[in-house]
C-alpha cells in the first residue's frame, strides 16, 4: 500500500512530510452555497476527516494533526458547538476499532479541561488504548489557540526559573520550546495546509509554523480528500526548504552528506531537525489525557 501511494504522490519516501498540519476550513461555506444548514456543512467534513487520515497513513506520515476546535469556537452559536462536540463524539466512539487495528496513536494539544464529559470519556478511553501505538500519530487540537500555548509555556518556564531549575542565561528557543506540548507529543512540523483558499494561520501552531511550508488550497473542507492531500505533497515535495540558509548552503551541506554517506532527516539537503518523540511515549497513566 505504501508503494502505490508513493506513485499516486509522484514523490519518493525521502521527500515527504514528516509531520503535517491541516486547519479543517469551509465548512459552513460549503453548506451556506447548497442551502444547508452550517450544520450539514460540519458532518460532511466529518467524512473528508476519515478519508484523509486513511491516506495520511497510507502514504507513510509520521504524524498528522487536524485543526478540530479553537479556543475561539466556544463562541459560537450554542446549537452549532453541541452539534460540533456530538461529531467528535460519534468520530472517537465509531473510528476506535480502525485506529486501533492500523497502530495509530491518539494525542491531543489544547485545553480539553473544557470539553464536556460526552466528548470526554471516548477521548480519554481511546488515547488510553492507543497510547502504545507504533504507526502514524493523529493529534486532534482541541479547545486550542497557538497564543494561548505560548503563553502557558511561558508560564511554566517561569516557574521552573523561579524554583530555580532553570537559568534565565540559559533559555533559548530550542529550550523555550521544550515548554510547548507539541514538542513533546509531535516531530516539528514540515506541512501546514490550509482549506478553503483563505491564507492565514487562525492561531494555531504560531511556534511550530517557524519553518514550516505553507499549503493554501481552494478547496472547501467538505470536498478535500485523498487526491487533494496528494496535490499537497507532491507539491511539498518539489519545494526547497532553507530553514534560514541560502541555496548554495544547502547545495554544500549535501555535496558534504553523500561524500560522507550522511543524509539529512528530510532527504533533502536542509539541516535536519529534531526528530521528536519516539510513538512509544505514553499519554497513559494519567487518569485523564493531559490538558497540553
């Protein structure tokens, strides 16, 4: 499977996303053009959910977050958030057998502290079961907001200076990041894709967007599916990531990998970053997923 959907793509193993980050957008568009109710717009992205997760896994990414809830959408209409929270519901309680069959590990980031227990018991059972999981991570950002993350991170950085375990010299962004749940749940992200031909991030992952590349696509989310994803990475695939340097750096850092027989984690001749936590990290044991 995994041989087909590298042809589909056009792209070769070394070339795709490790990681990447889909902000689930066009919903209530969608709906609002074929005279629906926002509603109606939601569970058919509900659909494009499970089609892209099946070929996220199929092409071989490590890890896949979906944008599902911000921190902004509580407030919206109450009818449309119940409705919203009753999806999620239905998506944990009727998708846990097949992520469970395919290895797939279950995490989260956002404050889940204020989801409602109908959401909240499937999502602590499924991320329980999952959580020794070895194939591709799905996290689900929920209850989220990337300013809300990094001031949280900031939060705790600053009690672990004032408790003395931290040296103000000391911190930089590689430890600042430390602080970020997604540093530990995730690799970096390589892809941020965007539906419904708006070009803006909404607050989420502000510090994991750094380098990222960017993929806006004019497709509602309604109607993205496996063909969309792949225009996506066969799209990443002929980019040139920089991460800050110049061509010629990246041409010399990988004239000097092959000489040396060394690559780059991402094929690609840019630096490799960090490559993240091994799946095999837990989220069980707590009595509850972690509010990150």
């Amino acid at each position: 499977m995994l041989d087909a959907s590298k042809s589909r793509t056009g792209i070769s193993i070394e070339r795709l996303p490790r990681h990447v980050g889909i902000i689930m957008d066009g919903n209530g568009r969608w709906a609002r053009e074929r005279g629906l109710r926002r509603e109606q717009g939601h569970s058919k992205g509900a659909d494009s959910v499970r089609e892209v997760v099946r070929a996220s896994r199929r092409v071989g990414l490590d890890a896949l977050t979906l944008f599902a809830f911000s921190s902004q959408n509580w407030d919206r209409p109450p009818r449309e958030v119940f409705h919203l929270m009753q999806l999620l519901r239905r998506y944990l309680i009727d998708e846990r057998a097949e992520i469970l069959d395919n290895d797939i590990r279950l995490v989260t980031v956002g404050d889940i502290s204020r989801l409602p227990g109908l959401v909240m018991r499937p999502l602590a059972d499924l991320v329980r079961a999952s959580a020794h999981n070895r194939g591709m991570t799905l996290c689900l950002a929920l209850s989220y907001g990337g300013r809300e993350m990094i001031a949280a991170a900031a939060k705790e950085l600053a009690r672990a200076v004032a408790r003395g375990e931290v040296d103000p010299d000391d911190i930089d962004p590689d430890l600042f990041g430390r602080y970020l749940p997604s540093s530990t749940l995730l690799p970096p992200l390589d892809l941020l894709i965007r539906t419904s031909g708006e070009r803006r991030v909404s607050n989420f992952f502000l510090w994991e967007v750094a380098y990222a590349e960017l993929f806006f696509s004019p497709v509602m989310w309604p109607d993205f599916g496996e063909n969309e994803l792949w225009t996506a990475l066969r799209e990443y695939g002929h980019r040139e990531r920089r991460f800050g340097l110049t061509s010629d750096q990246l041409d010399a850092a990988a004239n000097g990998a092959i000489r040396t027989g060394r690559t780059s984690s991402n094929g690609m001749g840019a630096p490799a970053a960090s490559r993240g936590p091994s799946p095999l990290e837990a989220v069980l044991g707590d009595p509850m997923p972690k509010t990150v």
